[in-house]
C-alpha cells in the first residue's frame, strides 16, 4: 500500500481524512501524470455512486482537473467497471470513480483509471502521491481560454448495458431472477439490462437516498436476499455492492454462492467452450482450498496473487490470461472488461444456467468448498504497521500454522481499505478452525490495540 493509494484506490471518511482539499490536489496531480501528451487538452470521465458525499467529492475533483487545463465529462451514477468501459468509448485520457465500494455510507474513496480502462500500476499511483505530498512537481494553474471544461455525457448507461448484452449470445427468458441492488450504482443499470436482455427481475434495494448503500443490503448483507429468493421461489438471486463490481449469488434455495464457486462454474463453462485462455485460472493467496482441489480435478491451471483484483489483473495481464477473480465476488472476464464486473458476472452465470438448463445449486456443486473463518479486527494505521514488527503476533501466528498442520491454513494481513486486521483460517475440523482464529485475533486486538 502507498501513502494514500490502498488496494483499490484513496480511501476514507468522507470530508474527514478524505476532504474536497485532497481530492482537488489527486485531481491536480492525476491530470499531470496522466494526460496523454499527444492531447493538448485531456479529457478525464468520472462517474460516481450514491452516496451522499460524492457529488461534493466529484465536484472538488473536477475542479482540480480543470485548474491545470484537463477537460471532465461527467458521467453521473454508473457502476464502476461502467466507468472503465465508457473511458475507451468516450475516447478519454483516464477515469475516476467516486465510491468506497462496499463500504458503509460515510466513507467514500477515489478509484483511477488509465486511457487503456486498467486500474493505475502502482508506479504511477506513486507518482501522484508524490505530488500530492511532496509538491515533487510544480502545479502551474491553466488560465484563460486553456481553463478545463466540463461537459455532461450523453446516454452512458445505455452504451454501457449495450456493451454488456454484447457479451450474452442468448435470451435469458424464463429464469426468475431477484436482484440486490445495494441501494447503489445497479440501481442505475440493473433493471433494464436484465429487461433487454428477456428476463422479468424482482429487484430490491434500489432506492438510494444517498446514506443507505450497502445498508444491510448488498453483497455483504445476504440476508434479505436469501429471504426473498426463498419466499418467493426465485431460481436465483444476485447481490451486488455499492458500486456494482462485485456479484454474488443466491441458489433456488437460499444458500450463497461466492465468488470462488462462481469463478468454478464458469472456468468448467469456458473450458468445455475451449474459451479459458492458456487453460489457467487466476485467484489470490484467499481463494478457498476447494478450488484448488476443483483446478486439479478438471485440469484446470491455478495461478494464486496477493488478495486485491488489481494483483489478479496484473497477473492475468502479464501473462494473458482471461479470467480470474476473488472469493468476494469480483469476477474479471477479461475477453469483455477490464476490471471486476458484478453485472457482466450476474449475465454470465445466467447464460450458463439458461444455456444448460441446470439449477444454480446443481452448476455450484463442480467444487467441494472447504470451511472457512474470516474475523475482522478494528486496529489504528499505526497498528496495521506494527503488525509487521510484533514478535507476540508473529508468534501467535506461528503457532496457530504448527497447530494446523496440514489440516488447514491461516493467513492474517492488514486490510488494504479499511481500518482492520484480517484474519482468515481455512480447516475441515470445524471447532479448531473458529478456536484457532478466535485466539489469534484477540492477540491482535490486545497487541495492536483496537479501536
């Protein structure tokens, strides 16, 4: 992680850690790094979620890109992986989105992108941080005529879900589909594209008022969705976050299906279709154990990264590959995107289930998932520093691997865009699993000091 960059983009409390101040400086500073010099004006889309904080956040933005000369198209409420797509179609020089993902409402966050859709490299995040923090560049205010100007796009959510009906070679009549918006960007999309694309969708929790995305609604609140699936006989359910990047899904019964089984199904789907690019999947160091074993049953290659879809993209990148994903649901198709896509995840496993005519809980049963313990403990910056120093917590942690064995893992690391430890043990003995877990995360919060 850099000074302000995590894993997916500057995060933090809106108006807070996160001001109209540092978003004007990262707009400043993004403009000079990333224009194109072959444009002598750039042009920088930026979309937005629903939170209450990011019009104020995307005007602070605006402002710092139209004060060194860039020119903004303003995209509005569009998911994420929107944003990306629109970058390439509006011939733009780079992108931004205003979200903090499946955070709660007070946060918000700054996610760039580059002229080519991909998330920054971490090199060129490093070169805005510098400039941010460390005035390594001068900023040399536009004036007059060479001011940035601001335009509003015209129909980008219906170039996006065009794009998106693209990539879906049949009718997805006939499956009864509920879908969780997240009181977020889906809500925007979600509706119409499944319209257009044949099926009838209940949808729930699109009815943002600005404080209420991901408000035990989304991809990490399944409750509600599991109810409804249930109640209402539904074949399937699908849950976004905040700012549509993530997918997960519900079986006919109610049970979660999560982005490792998703990622199962669709890897069985598109190697039988001879479309798995070099027969290789790509995950990271939290992929459960079950699709390791699912990998080397279907002779499927698994590649595994450091936990964050931009790790995964890297990989997929360098070594062209074009599928990959995380356990949280963000799913990259890179024939069709450049980043997670929580609604081009949702219509591909509808295809799949269309174009088989099998049940989602029937396709999820491709992989055995092996039981897995995540906790989350609230820890300063500080604390997630001196996680790397701490002889009582690397002991602990050493102790909990001797107890294993080879029965199980655990695997504790600083979250990348919040103020957590994580800690995740994965074993078939259920009991030694939570006992495990629950002892090395009280370490931690008596070590690292909890909020």
């Amino acid at each position: 992680m850099g000074r302000l960059f995590g894993t997916d983009g500057v995060r933090g409390v809106a108006n807070s850690n996160l001001t109209c101040e540092l978003a004007m400086k990262l707009g400043r500073a993004a403009a000079m790094v990333l224009s194109n010099n072959s444009r002598r004006r750039p042009l920088f889309v930026i979309g937005m979620d629903t939170r209450i904080s990011s019009e104020m956040l995307s005007s602070a933005l605006t402002a710092g890109l139209c004060s060194v000369g860039a020119d903004v198209m303003i995209l509005g409420v569009v998911p994420t992986p929107a944003v990306a797509y629109l970058i390439g179609k509006y011939k733009a020089d780079a992108g931004v989105m205003i979200s903090a993902s499946h955070n709660s409402a007070e946060y918000n966050g700054i996610k760039m992108f580059s002229g080519d859709g991909y998330k920054l490299p971490d090199v060129l995040e490093e070169e805005i941080e510098s400039i941010v923090i460390d005035d390594s560049k001068e900023f040399k205010p536009a004036e007059g005529a060479n001011v940035g100007k601001v335009t509003y796009a015209e129909n980008p959510v219906k170039h996006y879900i065009d794009h998106l009906k693209s990539t879906v070679p049949n009718s997805l009549e006939g499956i009864k589909i509920a879908i969780d918006c997240a009181n977020g960007s889906a809500s925007t999309t979600a509706k119409s594209l499944m319209e257009q694309l044949g099926a009838t969708a209940d949808i729930i929790c699109d009815k943002p008022d600005g404080i209420n995305i991901n408000d035990n609604c989304g991809s990490t609140h399944l409750e509600k969705l599991k109810e409804y699936v249930v109640e209402n006989k539904m074949d399937i359910g699908i849950a976004f976050d905040g700012d549509a990047d993530r997918c997960l899904c519900v079986d006919e019964n109610g049970n979660v299906i999560d982005g490792d089984q998703i990622m199962a199904m669709c890897a069985l789907d598109m190697k039988e279709r001879g479309k798995l690019s070099k027969n290789m999947a790509v995950g990271t160091i939290l992929t459960n154990l079950g699709f390791v074993k699912f990998c080397e049953a279907f002779d499927i290659g698994f590649s595994a990264t450091k936990v964050g879809d931009r790790y995964v993209l890297e990989e997929m990148l360098l070594e062209d590959y074009n599928f990959g994903g995380e356990q949280s649901g963000h799913i990259i198709f890179r024939d069709f995107a450049t980043t997670g896509d929580g609604e081009l995840t949702a219509i591909q496993v509808l295809s799949l289930i269309k174009r088989t005519g099998k049940k989602l809980s029937e396709l999820a049963k491709v992989m055995d998932k092996y039981p897995q313990v995540s906790i989350n403990v609230m820890v300063s910056q500080e604390g997630k520093v001196q996680f790397y120093t701490n002889h009582v917590v690397k002991e602990a942690i050493d102790k909990a691997k001797e107890k294993l064995a080879d029965s199980g893992r655990i695997i504790v690391r600083p979250s990348g865009t919040e103020p957590k430890m994580r800690v995740m043990v994965e074993c078939f003995d259920e009991k030694l699993m939570n006992d495990t877990a629950n002892e090395v995360a009280e370490i931690i919060k008596k070590e690292l000091g909890e909020l």
